[in-house]
C-alpha cells in the first residue's frame, strides 16, 4: 500500500512545531501575532503571516484527524442556528452538539429555511451507521419538515430552555468573532469554525463533572491523539 505525502514536506521548520502553533492558536483565544510573541520567546523566529498559512493549511487536518478518532456520538442531538454578520450581511451558523456538549459538525449557510435544514441534516447523517434517538431544536419550522423527511423515526423535542446545550456552544464561536474582527466570507468563516470547534472541544472536557483525576487522565488522551502521526521534532527549540 502507497504511503500518502507527508503534508509537512517541505517546510522550513518541523511538524512538530507547526503543530504547537495551530493548537495554541485554536485553543486559546490568541491572534497570529500572539502566537509569533509566544514561539520567539522559545527561541523560535517565524513571521505572524506563517502561521496563518500554517492554520490554513493544517487546521482542518488536525480537525479531521480528532473527528476520525472520536468515540461514537451521543443518540440525543441538539441543534441550533445563529446568525453571524459577514461583509454586512446576514449568515446563520447550524450546529449540533451530542447530549454530552461534544460538537457533531457546524455548517455557515445563507438562509434558514427548509432546504438549509435539510442540507445540515444531510452532513450531519453522512457516513454514520446510526440515527439518533431524540432530536432537540428551538421552535424553527424547518426543524420539523426537514426531521420528519429525513429522520422520521426520531423524536423531535422543541419545548422553551430545553435546547440550552446548543445555544451555549455558540458562545466560543462569539468570542472569537468579536476577537477577529468578524469574519470576512462564508468560505473563511466555514474553514475557521470546522476546525475550531473540533480542535477547541477536543481539549475542554466538561471539567466540572469530572475528578481531578479523571480530567488529568482525559487530558493526557486528548495531547496522546493529538500528537499521533505527527513526525519527531527534528530541531532543538528550548
């Protein structure tokens, strides 16, 4: 069997180090520049606009990476949309998180109507060999059509404060709104959000549920798949 490229291959510094500025960069709230200030106080010279590219490129690598090694999702989704404004104009972020807070997938559409509904629903049902057994939106109308086509033996709940998990897992996605200055296209705003939101969510377990053990256990599997297939650092940086 043919081993796939390295997507690394020609790069001036390694994998390893890519890696570490996408993750701070994703992880915390931080701009590019923030992360040049970070890596030359390590010792490392690379340029603001570098790591943009780097986020650019690898990002939804890592992102696709994490979601491949995931254990299955919840049979309880929660769903819900909000809009965003982009060049002045009104877009909606879909997104669907497990009854665990884990995120299923985020689509940026134009609108909110049927066809919009239906067309996250698709993305959400691509590749899995389950459907889920309660489905929990607000009251938006294409919830329900879109639900009765393509997940009819699902139950639908759409009842006040009961979709709370979702409405609050929006609120990562604002704040780096604000810090970025709004998003600029639909497209940039779809790359960022896939990839935050898997990267992010992957090491921010629910803390307040978990011992302190446990969370330290949960953490060292995050950094363990995080850093699987990534090649050995290559040049000293301490």
């Amino acid at each position: 069997m043919k081993t796939p490229p390295d997507p690394h291959h020609r790069h001036r510094f390694p994998a390893e180090l890519i890696s570490h500025a996408v993750w701070l960069y994703h992880v915390f709230s931080l701009s590019f520049r923030h992360v040049e200030l970070l890596l030359a106080e390590r010792g490392v010279i690379v340029s603001y606009e570098s790591i943009r590219r780097w986020r650019l490129k690898f990002g939804s690598h890592f992102a696709g990476r994490i979601r491949r090694r995931r254990p299955r999702p919840g049979d309880k989704w929660h769903l819900d949309e909000v809009f965003i404004r982009i060049q002045g104009e009104l877009r909606y972020v879909w997104r669907a998180v497990d009854q665990n807070g884990v995120v299923l997938d985020i689509l940026v559409q134009s609108r909110r109507d049927c066809t919009a509904a239906k067309r996250f629903f698709k993305r959400l049902l691509k590749g899995l060999s389950y459907t889920p057994r309660i489905v929990v939106t607000d009251k938006l109308r294409s919830y329900g059509v879109a639900r009765r086509e393509l997940l009819p033996d699902a139950e639908h709940r759409e009842r006040r404060y009961l979709n709370n998990r979702a409405e609050n897992s929006h609120r990562p996605t604002r704040r780096r709104e604000r810090h970025m200055q709004r998003f600029k296209s639909m497209r940039q705003a779809q790359r960022f959000l896939s990839a935050h939101a898997f990267i992010s969510g992957h090491f921010r377990p629910r803390r307040h549920l978990m011992t302190a053990g446990r969370y330290r256990a949960v953490r060292a599997k995050a950094f363990k798949i995080w850093t699987q297939g990534i090649p050995p650092l290559k040049a000293a940086w301490a």
